[in-house]
C-alpha cells in the first residue's frame, strides 16, 4: 500500500493535489470554551490525582477544511494525535516534546499516515487553572477523610494510592503532588501534526520539530509560520518514483527520497529501532505469527516504539500485505477492539507501573503477545517455525553485524540513540548566545540567494532587520554545525541502507520459496466478470500439488501460510493481473523471480532445500546512496503570504493563532510544478484509479471485490470515529456475520477436500488434500471456534474461552447428576449381530468426552485441550451435537456472554451448528492421528456361528490386535467368555486381528464368523470377518487365521430400525467366499475367466495407485494385499479356477495341496533344458520357490493351508517374487492331474499376461505388516 499512496478518488480528476507531499496541517489541544472534560472514555480512575488524569483534547484548527477523496475525520485524528487526551504538567515536571506517528486505515484498506509533535504550552486561561485549583481541593479533601476515618489504613498506603511512591509525610505528599495557583505555572499538552498520503516520517518529523523550535526560539522566525505551513501543504510535490526531494523547513532544507518502480515500496521507519527493542530472534517469531494471520497485541509505554515495530513488520512481509484489523495505536478508548474475533495487528499503550498480569485479554488461545519495553514475546501453542529458520537468522545477524547492531537487540542501545538526539535539539534551541542566531541567519541567507523576487527580499529583510554584517559567523561554530550536521546525515543514510538490505534478505526469503508459484495459479475464468461472479466457489491455487513439490521441513509452515487470507488476496491479483494493470507490490516481485530464472538456468534449482543467500545487498543500498547524494528536485522556497498585518505575533513559547483564510486554498497559478505536469498527472490518475479498483464506475465489480477480497472486508478497519453504543453494536454484527461467512468456508473447504480425497479412494477424479492440509484445516477449524467463543465473553477465565465455558458446564451437569442420575443420550439399547452376542452401545456424551481429555497427561494447557476436544469431537462426529448441548444450558450462555456475542445471537448460531453438522458426511482420524502416544481403552468381541458352531469350546483362545501404530501382542481371552476390554497405547487406525486356540480338550472346534473391536474413546469400531472354522481335523486344519480389518460405519438412530428387521448386510464378502471352497460348495455362483482377470488387473492397479500417493496419505496395503478385493485373493481365484477340488475320497483338496506337490517335483527332479544359462535362471528359482514353501510349512504357527497360501503370496510380492514362480508352476506336471484342461493356469497366454501384470509392482518397496509373516524365517 505504502508504495503507491494512498489512491486518488473519483473526484481528483486535474487537482494537483493528488500529488501533494502533505495534505492537512493539524493543531489538536484544550479548547479553552469547554474548558476540563474528563475523557471518561480513556477509562480512567478518579483516585489518581488531577495532574494524573486525563481530559478530552479537541481539534483546535486544521488545514484545508477538506479534500474530497481524503475527507478530514476529524474524531480519529484527535484520538490519535492525543491517544490519552490532554495532560497537565507544572513548572517542575519533564516537558521534552514527544514525537510519535498514528496511522489511519480506510474501510477499503487504504492508508493515510500522521506525524505528531507534543508539546506543553503554559495555560493562560485563569478559568482552567482555578478548575483545576478546584479539582485538587476535591482529591485532597476526600483523601483526608479516608485517612481520618480510618486509623488502621496506614500512610503508605495512601501514598502508594496516588501512585507517588512511599512518601510517608502527609505534607510533603501534599506539596508533591498538588497544584496551588499562587505558586506554580500550569502547562497543557498541544500537537502539531501533518497527515500525509505516504510515510516520509523522517522528513515530517524534521519539519515539525524545526516548527517547534521556531515557536520555542528567543528570535522569530525568518518568516510568519503560516508560510512553512502553505509550502508544505500547497508547494511541495510527492517526490516520483525513484526520485530524491529538497524542502524547506524554518531553518534548514529537509530531504526525502522514494524507490523507484521496481525497488521494494516505500519504508521510511527504521528497522533498525525494531530489531533493537525486540531482538532478531524474537522479531523473526513475531513475524511468522503475523505470517500467519495470528492476533498480535503490541505492549508499549512509547507510541513510537508500537508504530516502529508494527509498520516495521508489516513492511517486511513484501509481497504479501496484511488484510486484517491494523490499528498500530489503539485509543484507550477503543479498548473493546481486543474483542474482535478477528486476526489483527494491534498496539496497546502500557501503562507506566503496571504489568502483563493485570491485563485483561478477551482471547489468548490465538494471540502472540509482544511486550516492547520488556523485550518479551508469547507466542501461540502450536507454532511452526519459518522455514530455514536457523540460516534465515544467521543471514540477518551479519547484516545487522555490519552496522554494529548486536542481533539479540539492545533496549537501551535505541533509548540513548533517542535521548542523543534530543539533547542536540535542546542545546541548539538554548544556546542563547549563538545557536538560534547563526542557524536563523544562515538559513536567511541561502533563502536570500534562493529567492528571485528581489520585492520580497526586502520585505523580509525590513520584517526581520537582517543586516549583511551579521553574516560574519565565527568560521569554528558553523564548522562545529557540520560536522554535527553531518553526523546526523550519515546516521540517517546508515539506516536507509540497513532498511533496505535487512527488507532484502526478506523479500529474497519469499522470492526463493515462491520462486515457481505461478505454475500452480489455476486460471479458469474467460474474463473478470464470471471470475469475481464465481470467485467464492473457485479454487484459485493447486496447493497439494504446490505443498507436493516443496521440501519437507517447509511443509508445517507453508501448508498453513496458503491457507491464510494475505496469500489468497496475493493470488486474486495475480489472476486480476490478466485483465488490469498489475499490482504494484506483484509486479516488483515477478520480475525478481524472472531474474532468479535468469541466474539458475536449471530450474531444480529453485526446489532445494539449500538456503540461498541474498546477492542484491550492495546494488540496493547503493541506490538510496545515490538518491540522497544527488537531489532530483527542489521545491519552492516558504514565500511571504498576503496576510493581515499585525496578526499572528510572535509570543515565544505559544504556538501562534494561524490566519486560516491564507491556508484554507493554494496558490492559483504561481505552481509551476502543476501546470507542467497537470496532463501528465491526469494520465496517471485515470490509471491508478483503475489498477486500486477505488472509484470505479462498475458497481458490480466493486461489490464482488468487496466480496472476493475477503470474509467480509467490512471487518478489516472498524472505524476508529464514532463510538457511540449503536456504532459498538453494528460492528459487533458485522462481526457475527463475519465468523458466520468464515464457518461456513471452513466447512465447506474441509468438505469438498476431504469428499474429494474419498471420491478417489472409491476411483473418481484426483485428490488433492494431503494429511498435512487436513491438518491446517482442522487447526484452523480450532481457532474459529476459539474466536467465537471468545467474542462478547462478560469475563475472561484461562487462556481458552471454549474450554472455560465446557469446564463450567460439566460442573454444573456433574451437580445435577449428583441430585437424580440424569438420562444421558443413549445410543441404541445393543448392537446385535445375526449371531446374537452384542457390543454394548458407548454413551453419546459430551462429558465423558471431556473426561477423555482431561485423563490425558500429555496435554498441558487449556488451549490443548479444547483442540483436542474439537478433534475427538470431529472424529466422533458429534461436534455439533456436543456444541449444541453446550449452548442449549441458556442460563449458563447468558452469564458468560454479553448480549452481542456471537453465541447469543440465535439465529447465526443455528446456522453455525448446521455448517458443524455438514462436516459428519465425512471420516477425520485427527484424533487417532495426532495423539498417538496416549493410552486407549479397547473393546473386543468375538462372535462365532452358533448354528453350526459348539456352544461350549474347551481350548484357550487368543487374540493379537494389530494396527497402524503397533499390535497388542497376545492375548489370552478367558474361557467361554467372548468379550474383553483391553487397555494399551494407541494402535492408530485397526488393520489386523490374529486370532487362533490351543486346541486343547474334547470340544476343541470353534466356527468364528467374525471379531468385532471398539475404540472406546473415539468409538470407531472395526469388524473383522472370518468366517472360518479354527481347528484340526476340520475347514483347512488351521489353529490360527489373520482377518483383516474393516472401519464400520456408525449406525444412525434412523438406520437402526432397518437394521432390526434385515440381518446386516456383509459388507465383506470373505466368508462367504472362503465357505464356498470349502465345506459349502456351491451356495455361491463361481466367477468366471473373464472377472476372474478383472480382478488381478484391479487388485494390480489399487496397489500401484497406493505407492502413488504422498506417503502420509496412503492407506493400509495389508487391506490392498489380503482384504476383500485384494492381490491374495484375485490370485486365489485364478487357481481355484478349473481346479478339481470336489472331495476325493471324501478329502477337501486346497491349492495349497497343489502346491506342495509342485514342491516335491522341483526337489526330485533335474529338468534338461537346451540353454545352460536358462537352467542356472530355472534352478535358482525353483530352489527359491521350494526354500519359502518350507520356511512356511515348518514355522511354528498353526495356520492353515489357505493362511500358509496368503503368506507365500504376501511374501513373493515382497520379494518380487511372483513372476518368476507363476510359469515354474504352470509348467509343473502336477497341474495336469490337478486342474481341468480349461484352467486359466494351463492357457498359455492368460499366464503370459499374468506376468506381465504383476512385474507391474516390483518397482514398488513393499513393507508387509508383522502379523502377516510373523514366524516365518526366509
């Protein structure tokens, strides 16, 4: 913003205005008709004494009346020239002048800035001093009261009362801290300000002060002040771009400069203040969070030091700008702003005595706060840091090294810089001997040469009774004046070369890690129309595929920075750079990248991780160095005014009434610099109105961009004039609806991300959500919550507002289930399954949930535990549910909350819980995810067939649950008893269950259709289908089977009265499957050739799509190996096709039957092959083949021939194995005994195609799970 100025408006058309350095001139103090006003607004106590308190200041003039695109407003502008209103001093308190600067930010994001100069001016009103006679009398009659009416307080006391330290004498105290009016001279403070379209503050504040020692000097000016006054406001241009000016202040020239189109935008604070009051390490946090789009408070006593830090940070974030709240200065008045449940920027002053603890905060949960004067930050939970964050510093501490600044910052290195400066302003104004006379005459007399009007010259010359003899200085004095000159010069060009260089290594940060941005802009739209039509639906950014290509340790950070609204606002004008002029700040930063790609030819380059170093250090600083050496222009010399004789004397140490007709309007005609540039300007004009779209004539693109640019842009700058209530109120709603919008992106976002990524998992489209982004989203999804909690709170308990009000209502629900046992929502009474044994139904209940949270000892804080409470909630679905059970305790809501808060308006707060509802269409796992070292409770049952099973077993079953996190290792279930809890650290998502017997005792068979276990904190509940008998003699012989698991969905209420009535459907169909081989052939239609090889080519396919998905996202490969559609499986039907496995003999005949045989041909026989190296390849793989059949038949597990089956396949795929086994059994003569002339495996092409298929995954490193293979030693 501050690179292009403020933006004219619609009405500039011609007027040079436009272009006019300064564009008010402002005098705020007492206004001696209403006389003392307490500021109640300021907030401040009546226990302080009157010197100590603060009353209303008034704007007492300013200049021009008003400007039509920059209308004067006039409450902010007083608010913030005198942020604590006026204040008192007398002749023996410091009276330094205090300079500092405000900014004001415009309801469309346009900035105007003000440079203050405040002084105290001795009171001449006799009705303030008697006023203030009177309050004293008042304070001090009441004190003694107290006193006396209370021996036991004791004097200190009262003495640290009035804040005057332990001064124990009650006259002593008196005389300190009072005011007679025979005695002493009261003094008021008084601001002169200017308010100007960019930030020249050094320029402005050199010109100030030089006004202020004009007023305060022995001598009068040169000239009336009125004509410093309409040069700078009517004579004195913006320098242009890349240019350097020269003015005139009262006694000496001021100069300033601006970067050029294509330098870094105009920064006129010194950085240099910034990292000495923070330190480097400390600033570089504090600009992440800003990054980031956290709530930054700034703490300072200094109004300067806020303004140096904010502006400081926010000009480092090139090329992105801050969209939110930016009130660098925050009246005391405004003091309800902190409330606003929006990221912001914002500086408080401290006051003097009182620390960090007595503040009150509406919301911390998300808030970096940075306490200047003590040079102290607290930072967020849950922070990434910036990306090379050690090298990034590293590089700034050499820059800052070079200019002799210590990197861990200085407090008292920028005090002393200050206080220097001050005493050389002090000693020039009272060195009464020379100092104000040499400085007068010697600007005197560069004006005379200056000058051509010779009339007057002497006109000046008769005002000031100058005589050209007086010109004959002492030569050692003005010697001695430049050198000091000259040392404030260089000072100054030293920080205009830190500031540029440590704004380099900043912007070089961004360049490198943006380097190659615009290749994932999406650019859908035709024109601008339908793109800001449809701009709320459209994605405008590939992130996963941009988080994809960047490097690991960068991900944390910039998967939460692209989700912020300054990167989105960057990307809008990129795509709007199609249509319009570029943005200023986009432009200067594409044409760095395009030099980058110019120096790395190779474009991998741009993606390392390496850090790279910024290489444009010396050609910036040398620029500013030109710039200020060599001035470019010059504006016209302050002139004598057509004013009214006798008017504005000279009374030293009062600012003089100023004759507002001579600066009401400019000169008509005498500017040169107008009339030559008036077309020019006019051109200029037309183009920038239409790149700031400010003033456009096309009211749908405005309202769009309203639209586009933000959650309600209207929330970015709440006005800073009018307070009264109903004003509080409006900004209030505007708030509401803003975090309505913002819930209902949110959601929408996480939805339509999540919905996709399952879309793809089913085989539709391409995902584009990685874990990593859900887990920014889910983040951001928590701080939402926090900040409506935290909007409209009555008091502030702990750092998260969510899980104050959670905290209160569990104690109040735990009181009421004291008095009567209260029905808590209960699930379905049991869930039954065909086979009649149940998994109890886990109660629905928002306190057992908090009870979960609270048990975890991982967590320390508040804020952590309200986020993990929304992200069990998430994965339980029930976030809205609980919210809503929440809120629905209205008394409870409406003692917490005022009456404007968010959660108090009803019908936005249904709305709200309605977008929270959308977000159960979908899984998260950001619970299980996150908290994977906590203890869980789990739940297991086993469910055998009854009708064809024993009622009673006599062997020892067992049980081993294995998930993505780890396994159970086994255990032992108690006899006949088919469910237990068990506790153990968190598995992650299920994926196996072992399970198998002994074996022992008469009744030893045991026909399991399937085990079922619960994650009894989350809830989600895994089935595990077998369908198998477990026993010798019996099925295929196994003792043990490895099932895979399956997430269940959870059962609606509605649902579960469908389910009554109809057996649940299997979702698997492996028992089915695996009880058609065997004991009950023929219940099930076999698959014929054809889908038989459909289902190799898709088992192939879903494994080959797994390896192709970023690593934190795939899913479980033992489902894709051994599950239901699985490669084991696929396989198992090519052989089972055309194999005679009807009973000989009344014998089941497995496939592994037909393997062994091949086993025991391999070993006895000796082919004869033409080729000798053909026979070395065959041999090496039939004794490979032979070596992991007998590794499986001797391991020490009981597993039957279909298991030993699953875990030959398993292992073949493993060790890319499978292509070379399949032909060596096609082509071993058993086949012919053992399969129909028909067989899949005895066509010759189906094979070859078989192998063809599966050499599709040997590329592919695949990591089986233990359970798979345990025992097995190959």
């Amino acid at each position: 913003m501050s690179g292009s100025g403020a933006a004219p408006g619609p009405g500039s058309g011609s007027s040079p205005a436009a272009c006019r350095f300064a564009h008010y001139f402002v005098l705020c103090g007492i206004d001696a008709d209403s006389g003392l006003e307490p500021d109640e607004l300021a907030g401040e106590n009546f226990d302080q004494s009157p010197l100590r308190r603060t009353f209303k200041s008034k704007v007492l003039a300013h200049y021009p009346e008003n400007i039509e695109w920059n209308p004067f407003d006039q409450d902010a502008v007083n608010m913030l020239c005198m942020p604590k209103g006026l204040s008192f001093r007398t002749q023996t308190d410091n009276k330094d002048p205090q300079f500092h600067s405000f900014i004001i930010t415009r309801e469309d994001g346009s900035r105007t800035y003000g440079f203050v100069l405040t002084f105290y001016e001795e009171v001449t009103s006799k009705q303030i001093c008697t006023a203030m006679q009177t309050l004293y009398q008042m304070h001090n009659a009441e004190h003694y009261s107290s006193v006396y009416a209370s021996s036991s307080c004791s004097m200190d006391s009262l003495a640290s009362s009035i804040d005057e330290g332990d001064t124990t004498s009650l006259l002593k105290l008196q005389r300190y801290n009072s005011y007679d009016i025979s005695r002493d001279t009261l003094y008021v403070s008084k601001s002169i300000c200017l308010i100007t379209p960019l930030p020249f503050m050094q320029a402005c504040k050199k010109f100030l002060i030089q006004l202020y020692r004009a007023v305060t000097s022995q001598q009068p000016p040169p000239l009336p002040l009125e004509s410093y006054i309409h040069n700078i406001l009517y004579e004195v241009p913006l320098p242009p771009p890349g240019r350097s000016l020269k003015f005139y202040g009262v006694y000496e020239p001021v100069i300033c400069q601006r970067p050029g189109p294509n330098e870094l935008p105009l920064s006129d604070y010194p950085l240099r203040e910034a990292f000495e009051l923070l330190g480097l390490e400390n600033l570089v946090q504090v600009f992440t969070c800003v990054l980031l789009e956290m709530q930054i408070l700034l703490y300072s006593q200094d109004y300067q030091r806020l303004m140096t830090v904010a502006e400081g940070i926010t000009t480092l974030l090139f090329p992105f700008q801050w969209q939110h709240v930016y009130v660098p200065i925050l009246p005391a008045s405004l003091l309800h702003f902190l409330d606003a449940p929006v990221p912001y920027l914002m500086g408080l002053q401290s006051k003097e005595g009182t620390d960090r603890s007595k503040l009150e905060l509406p919301q911390e949960a998300n808030l970096c706060f940075v306490d200047i004067d003590n040079h102290f930050i607290e930072l967020p939970e849950e922070f990434p840091q910036f990306p090379n964050k050690v090298d990034f510093i590293q590089e700034l501490s050499e820059v800052l090294l070079q200019f002799g600044i210590p990197p861990e910052g200085s407090l008292h290195g920028s005090e002393s810089a200050t206080k220097l400066k001050n005493l050389v302003l002090k000693d020039l104004v009272n060195d009464k001997k020379n100092g104000n006379v040499s400085t007068n005459n010697i600007s005197m007399y560069e004006l005379l040469k200056g000058n051509e009007t010779i009339a007057r010259l002497q006109a000046l010359a008769k005002r000031t009774g100058v005589t050209v003899e007086k010109m004959d200085l002492s030569a050692t004095l003005s010697e001695k004046e430049k050198d000091l000159k000259l040392q404030c010069e260089e000072a100054e060009l030293r920080d205009y070369q830190l500031n540029v260089q440590l704004r380099e290594v900043f912007a070089n940060r961004f360049t490198q890690m943006f380097a190659d941005y615009e290749a994932f802009v999406i650019q859908t739209a035709q024109d601008m129309e339908s793109w800001l039509t449809n701009r709320e639906q459209m994605q405008n950014f590939d992130k996963a595929s941009f988080l994809s290509d960047q490097p690991e340790p960068y991900l944390p950070f910039l998967s939460r920075f692209i989700e912020t609204q300054m990167f989105a606002t960057f990307i809008d004008n990129k795509i709007m750079s199609q249509w319009e002029e570029k943005d200023s700040l986009l432009r200067v930063f594409d044409s760095r990248i395009e030099k980058i790609r110019l120096y790395n030819v190779r474009a991998p380059t741009l993606r390392t991780s390496i850090y790279q170093k910024c290489s444009t250090l010396k050609e910036a600083a040398q620029s500013i160095e030109q710039r200020l050496m060599k001035m470019d222009h010059t504006a016209i010399h302050p002139h004598l005014l057509d004013m009214k004789i006798g008017q504005g004397k000279y009374e030293q140490g009062f600012f003089p009434k100023l004759q507002s007709d001579v600066l009401a309007t400019g000169p008509t005609n005498n500017n040169r610099w107008v009339s030559r540039s008036a077309t020019a300007q006019r051109r200029k004009d037309r183009l920038r109105q239409h790149s700031e779209h400010i003033g456009l004539d096309n009211d749908l693109r405005e309202k769009y961009m309203q639209e586009a640019r933000s959650l309600g842009k209207n929330l970015r700058q709440p006005k800073l004039s009018d307070l009264s209530p109903a004003v509080i109120a409006q900004t209030n709603c505007k708030f509401v609806e803003g975090l309505l919008k913002e819930c209902r992106m949110k959601t929408k976002r996480m939805l339509v991300e999540k919905m996709g990524h399952e879309a793809v998992e089913l085989g539709h489209g391409e995902a584009n959500i990685t874990g990593l982004e859900e887990n920014t989203l889910i983040a951001s999804l928590c701080d939402l919550l926090e900040r409506i909690w935290s909007h409209g709170l009555q008091i502030k308990q702990g750092k998260s507002a969510l899980w104050s009000h959670l905290i209160q209502f569990q104690d109040r629900e735990e009181k009421q289930e004291h008095l009567a046992e209260s029905p808590v929502a209960l699930g379905p009474e049991r869930r039954k399954s065909d086979s009649g044994v149940m998994l109890p139904t886990l109660r629905v209940s928002l306190i057992q949930d908090m009870r979960h949270i609270q048990n975890m000892s991982e967590i320390k804080t508040d804020v952590g535990r309200a986020r993990a409470w929304i992200r069990l909630s998430l994965e339980k679905k029930l976030l809205s549910q609980h919210l809503k059970q929440l809120l629905s305790n209205q008394l409870l809501t409406k003692k917490l909350y005022k009456r404007y808060a968010f959660l108090r308006c009803e019908e936005e707060r249904e709305q709200f819980l309605y977008h929270l509802l959308s977000l159960n269409a979908v899984d998260y796992f950001c619970f299980t995810s996150v908290f994977t070292t906590i203890m869980i409770p789990y739940r297991s049952v086993i469910i055998p067939i009854k009708k064809l099973s024993n009622a009673i077993i006599t062997s020892n079953p067992w049980i081993c649950v294995s998930g993505e996190l780890g396994d159970t290792g086994v255990m032992q279930i108690p006899k006949n008893l088919l469910e237990m809890t068990f506790e153990c650290q968190n598995l992650g998502k299920l994926t196996t269950v072992q399970i198998g017997h002994d074996n022992s005792g008469l009744l030893a068979k045991w026909l399991v259709d399937c085990v079922m276990v619960r994650n009894e904190i989350t809830g989600h509940t895994y089935r595990f289908p077998c369908g198998r008998w477990l026993g010798k003699g019996v099925d295929d012989g196994s003792l043990e089977r490895i099932l895979i698991g399956e997430l269940m969905t959870s059962v609606a209420d509605e649902d579960l009265v469908k389910q009554c009535r109809t057996p649940p459907q299997q979702k698997s169909p492996t028992s089915a499957r695996r009880l058609s081989i065997t004991s009950l052939t023929g219940k099930t239609t076999k698959p014929n050739a054809g889908q038989i090889q459909e289902g190799i080519g898709e088992a192939v396919n879903n494994i080959v799509k797994h390896f192709h998905k970023p690593e934190k996202e795939r899913g479980s490969l033992t489902v894709l190996l051994c599950g239901e559609n699985g490669l084991v499986v696929a396989l198992e039907q090519v052989f089972h096709h055309g194999f005679k496995s009807a009973r000989i003999f009344h014998k089941n005949v497995f496939i592994w039957d037909f393997i062994e045989k091949a086993v025991a041909y391999f070993e006895t026989t000796d082919q004869i092959l033409d080729n000798e190296d053909d026979v070395l390849i065959q041999k090496s793989c039939c004794k490979t083949f032979c070596h992991y059949v007998n590794a499986i038949n001797t391991a020490p597990r009981n597993i039957g021939k279909d298991g030993k089956f699953q875990i030959l396949v398993c292992l073949g795929t493993r060790d890319r194995l499978l292509p070379q086994w399949i032909p060596l059994l096609a082509e071993c003569p058993a086949i012919t005994r053992m399969y129909e002339e028909s067989a899949l495996l005895r066509d010759r092409m189906t094979v070859n195609s078989l192998i063809r298929i599966l050499q599709t995954i040997q590329d592919f490193t695949i990591v089986l799970e233990g359970s798979l293979i345990k025992g097995v030693d190959v």
